[in-house]
C-alpha cells in the first residue's frame, strides 16, 4: 500500500464534502452508502474510481450494525440523495451498501430496504472491512474497521479475504466511559471526545476501550499470518490510536489520514452494475 497516494485520494473525496462540491465525470457513476452508527456517508466515484461527490450527516439510526431507526434512517438518506443528485443534475439509481462483518440475514435485508425505500436499487452488498482494503489496495493483512458500535476485522491473503468477524466494542463504548467518568450526559461526552483540543486528556481516559479492542484484534488474527494491520473507521481517529495497538497486539498498525471515509469509498469502489 502506498500510503501518501491513499491519503491524496481520500482527502480529494473530503474536500468534496467540506465544500458541498462535485466533479465532472464522463460514462457512469458508481455509488455507495455506508450506515454508520455515528454518520451515514453517500459517495460517488465514476468508472476510473475517481472521486465525483460525497455528503455525510451524524445519525444515530444504527446500533450495532442493526437499523433501529428505519424512517430515521429513511429521512436522512433521501436528504443526502438529493443534495448529490442536484449537485450533479443527475438521478442516483442504484447503489452498493456496506455491512459489518458477521452481520445476519435479515438485518441485511433491512439495510438493503432503506437504500431501496429512497429510490435506488441495491447492487452489491460488501461487508466494510472489505470495502475499506479496496481503498486501501493491499493485497495482505487485516483490516480493522473501527465503528460507533462494533470492531470489524478482515484477513486477506495474496488480495482475497480468508477471514471475516465483528464484535461489540466502538466508539459509542469510548464516549459511555466518558460520559461515567465525568458524570456527563452521551452526547455531552460524545461533543468532549470529539473536541481536538481536548484529546490528550479524552485519550488517557478511553485507552482501556481501546485497548479492548485490540484483545479483539489479537485473539482474531491469531493462526494467521497477519504482519500489518490497517485501521480505519471513525473511532480510531485519534492521533496515538495506532500506536495502542501496535504495542499491544505486536504488529505493525497503519492508519490513514481521514479514516472515517475510507469504508464509504469503498462501498462506492464495489458498485459493480453493468447496462446502467
């Protein structure tokens, strides 16, 4: 992986986001939603991969991989569909949607539903760590995608996954011990651990959790030949995250700039419709 070429091409995709612009592009788009338990993400790259648009709204309409907000969710995607489609005075059809990993069935299905209840048909279903090292283009290693609710982990092998699991333990984990630490309500915490100016204060206090998921790392990866692990993910946005892990699991951790966007590209990069 070439780190420096990924940051690039994931900062062009926020600065589109920042600055509610697009791109031009020629031939067809391809889209992606990523339901996150603290943001839903909708990209659209073209058919080179380059990034045309991308809006992102904090919601908290998932928990733990499972809509618990389905009009909720509804809402807030048939909003992001529309300021992309007049951005780019085009219709948004179809779309991949991502998943954490060990997710079942029926919650899928429900995923799906929301993507389809705002007018695009569902294409691709990828699960995120998966769609995360598409962006990433690394071919061994695991990929750890660091949710609101769940730490996802993928192992790949010469650029095939061999091994997917999902636990309980987010950044929703890090924000409760906050929250009882100070005696602050969930979204005063939440405000406070995501204040830059207070994260050398905030890390000390959610090291722990993070700690934890890296035991949950560790115990996943072992029997494996895994010598570099990737983290993204909004959780593990903090500055000295990778190096918690890295100390704690004994392998070398890689995190790139803007980890929150990694997963939605991705999703983006595996819409794989043909004829559209």
């Amino acid at each position: 992986m070439d780190l420096s070429t990924v940051n690039d091409y994931v900062e062009k995709f926020n600065n589109l986001i920042q600055t509610k612009s697009c791109n031009s592009y020629d031939g067809k788009l391809k889209v992606g939603v990523d339901l996150g338990t603290a943001n839903i993400v909708l990209a659209v790259v073209d058919e080179k991969d380059n990034p045309i648009a991308g809006v992102s709204q904090e919601a908290k309409v998932v928990r733990d991989g499972i809509v618990v907000d389905y009009i909720g969710a509804v809402n807030i995607l048939k909003k992001l569909k529309y300021d992309v489609e007049e951005m780019l005075k085009t219709n948004l059809n179809y779309s991949a949607v991502g998943v954490p990993p060990g997710i079942i069935g029926g919650n899928i299905k429900i995923m799906s539903n929301v993507v389809e209840s705002v007018g695009m048909d569902v294409v691709d279903i990828v699960d995120e760590p998966t769609a995360a090292a598409s962006v990433l283009g690394i071919q061994d290693g695991a990929v750890v995608d660091v949710g609101g609710g769940t730490t996802g982990i993928s192992i790949l092998k010469e650029g095939k996954v061999i091994y997917t699991a999902d636990e309980p333990t987010g950044g929703n984990h890090m924000t409760l011990v906050l929250g009882g630490n100070y005696g602050i309500s969930f979204d005063e915490a939440e405000k406070l651990k995501r204040d830059p100016k207070e994260e050398d204060k905030v890390f000390m206090i959610v090291k722990p959790v993070i700690e934890k998921m890296a035991e949950i790392v560790k115990r996943h990866i072992q029997g494996y030949s895994v010598d570099r692990i990737y983290v993204v993910g909004g959780a593990c946005s903090f500055t000295r995250f990778e190096e918690v892990f890295t100390k704690y699991i004994g392998v070398k951790t890689i995190k790139p700039l803007n980890p929150l966007l990694i997963t939605p590209l991705g999703i983006a990069l595996n819409c794989n419709r043909e004829g559209e």
